[in-house]
C-alpha cells in the first residue's frame, strides 16, 4: 500500500470511528423510527409509509458500523425495522422496483451475518417479486406502480442498476440462474437505453411495453430531459459496477469508467455536487446522496482495476468524501442527520436537506477505505 492509500486509511478509521461514536447517541433515541429526513435535527418517521423506498437505510447503516464495530443495539434496531418490513411483503402496491434498496441493506446483509433464515426468506421473497417485473418485450424490468394514469407500463430508470444485486445474490444462494438471467437483461438494456454517448445518463426511459421499442427517454428528477441528474449518474456509475462484480462482463467495466470519467469531468474544484451537473453555476442547490454515491462508485471501479488505472478513481473518491465531512456533514451528536445538503429532485419545492441514503452510502464509503468492510 502506497503512502498516498495508508494516510487515507487513517484518516478514514479516525472518520468511521466519529461516525460509529455519534451513531450510538443517535440510536439511542431513535430505536423506533424509521428515518427518510431530519428538521432541526431530528428524524422523522416513515414507519406509517412502511413501503417509502428509502426505509431500509438506516436499518442498513446501523448493520454496517454492527459489522465494523460490534454495538449489539444496532443490531437490535436493524433487525426491529427488518420485522417492520413485513407489512411490505404482503402489500402488492407496495411492492415496487426498489426491493433492492429495501432488503439488500436489511435482510441479505443480517443474513450473511448471522445466517438467519427469516432473513434468507425475506430476501428470496422480494428478489422473486423484482424478477417477476421483468417486461420480456423490451428486456427491462418496469419501474413504479401504476398512479391512475395508466401510462407508466413501459418505464424504466436508471435507479434500478441499485436494485439489481439483490438478483444476482438470490441468482447464488438459490443456485437458480433465473434472477441473473434478468439482472444481466435489464442491464443490457440499461446500457443502451439510458447511457450517452459523452457518459452522462437519462434518468427514465419509457418503452412501448407490448413491442419492447425504446420510445423516449425523460428528464425525471433531474433538471429537464437530456441534462444530467447527478444522483443518476452516481446510481449509473455504482451500479454497472456492481454488475461487473456479479458478473465479470466487463462491458459492464467499461460504462462505469465511461460515467466515472464524465462525473470526474464536470466536478469543480470544490468537490461540491449540485442536483444537476446542467443547472446554472447561481442556483445553490446541492446534492450531497449524489456526492457520497459517486464516492461509493468510484471505489468499486478502483477496486477492479490494477493499481496504476485505479489510482485516480480512488483519489477523487477521498476527495469527495474529505468535502463531506468537512463542509457537509454535522458531527454534532445532539443532531440524528450525517450529510447536509441533499435533494431528492432538481424540480422539487424543497433543496439542501438531509436524507437518510447520504448517511448510508457515505459510512459504507469512509468504513471501505478504512478496511472494516469485506466486499
């Protein structure tokens, strides 16, 4: 390990210590909820949207510091909102193309844990239900529910590259190459659909739904169409990277690069991400999930690459996450949040909030370079 690498491991095990020791404050009075936001410093509760595509975050953040460090209350906790997503299972509305984000943090990670056959169930459950959304025609698997419209049949987004892991570990411990036939379907399809030619990424892509033709693709929750949603690029990035892990293609390799390179390309001095790398450099709008999962993404591809090739990505990963911990993240242990700063969409009303997947993918980030999780 070169000097450059150990100094950033220290100072990763000095971070991932502040986080695991604020962690244990905001746990102990939080130990009900489940947290999508904070205001003035304290969680809110979706525990009454139990199906909200966010709800197994904090779950999946407090496993990740119990593997790291061992706090059998945060266990406890993640294992109480892992019993609370049951309700989810048996609601066929609530059910959606986030089962991934649901139960990969949750249930697969306790079960790897601690072998728990609930868990192991679980999983299997909603990795059924994300196959069985598969759209044969167009090899994609459809995104949201209907909302009475009844024009949604044919969506895709580029979110679902997140989602697909929990295929392609159902895919492994069922022996069953079903849930990998589909992952690497609706990749495939990812990879044309949504992915430009210069590396930045569509956030919708709407398809016929009965011939499969690609029709149009949509701005969603970035600025407008054919800008770039910071946050899609990051799940474009982290997730081809995931499936190059699963599945050792390495044209999979090749998109991440190609969307980490265009990240690297349009991310100032500052390190500071905006909703939108379009938006106009006066709109103060910021998203720091984005800046974390970029992070996340740019350490995976280091991780697959030899050491001279994956320097650069691990470099500008350090960089991103030194800005969030130094400038947009609150370490006060009287407040529940992490990051600061967050967005959930260019055109929402609200901007620069916290939201609890930036707490997640920023601990798995810091806990990763300091050599507490095995991947």
């Amino acid at each position: 390990m070169d000097t450059n690498r150990l100094k950033a491991k220290e100072w990763a095990v000095s971070t991932a210590q502040r986080i695991n020791e604020k962690e244990k404050k905001v746990a102990s009075r939080n130990a009900e909820k489940i947290p999508y936001t904070a205001q003035n410093g304290v969680f809110d509760d979706k525990t009454d949207q139990i199906n909200w595509w966010t709800n197994g975050f904090w779950a999946g953040q407090l496993w990740l510091l119990y593997r790291a460090y061992g706090e059998e209350r945060f266990r406890q906790i993640a294992e109480n909102i892992e019993d609370k997503l049951d309700a989810v299972l048996m609601d066929a509305d609530g059910m959606d193309h986030d089962s991934g984000f649901k139960w990969m943090p949750t249930s697969v990670e306790n079960y790897k844990i601690s072998g728990n056959k609930r868990s192991r169930n679980r999983a299997i459950l909603a990795a059924s239900d994300l196959a069985g959304r598969i759209n044969l025609a167009g090899g994609f698997i459809r995104a949201w529910n209907d909302d009475g419209s009844g024009d949604r049949a044919g969506w895709a987004i580029i979110d679902c590259m997140m989602n697909l892991p929990l295929l392609y570990w159902a895919s492994e411990e069922t022996n069953d190459p079903r849930f990998k036939q589909i992952a690497v379907l609706h990749a495939n399809t990812a990879s044309k659909a949504f992915i430009r030619e210069n590396g930045s990424v569509a956030h919708i892509a709407v398809f016929d739904p009965q011939s499969g033709k690609l029709l149009k693709t949509l701005g969603g929750q970035g600025m407008k169409e054919g800008s770039s949603w910071t946050r899609g690029q990051s799940w474009a990035l982290y997730g081809f990277g995931l499936s190059y892990r699963y599945t050792g293609d390495k044209a999979y390799l090749d998109i991440a690069r190609k969307v980490a390179d265009y990240c690297i390309s349009r991310i100032d001095e500052s390190c500071i991400i905006p909703v939108d790398f379009d938006q106009a450099k006066n709109i103060p709008w910021e998203d720091s999930t984005a800046g974390s999962i970029i992070a996340c993404g740019l350490l995976e591809l280091d991780s697959h690459l030899p050491e001279n090739e994956g320097r650069h990505y691990f470099d500008v990963a350090l960089k991103l996450l030194k800005t969030l911990a130094e400038k947009r993240t609150n370490w006060s242990e009287d407040a529940d949040e992490f990051l600061e700063n967050c967005s959930a969409a260019y055109n929402d009303d609200k901007h620069n909030f916290p939201i609890i997947y930036g707490d997640y993918y920023f601990t798995e980030a810091v806990l990763r370079i300091a050599g507490k999780l095995d991947f």
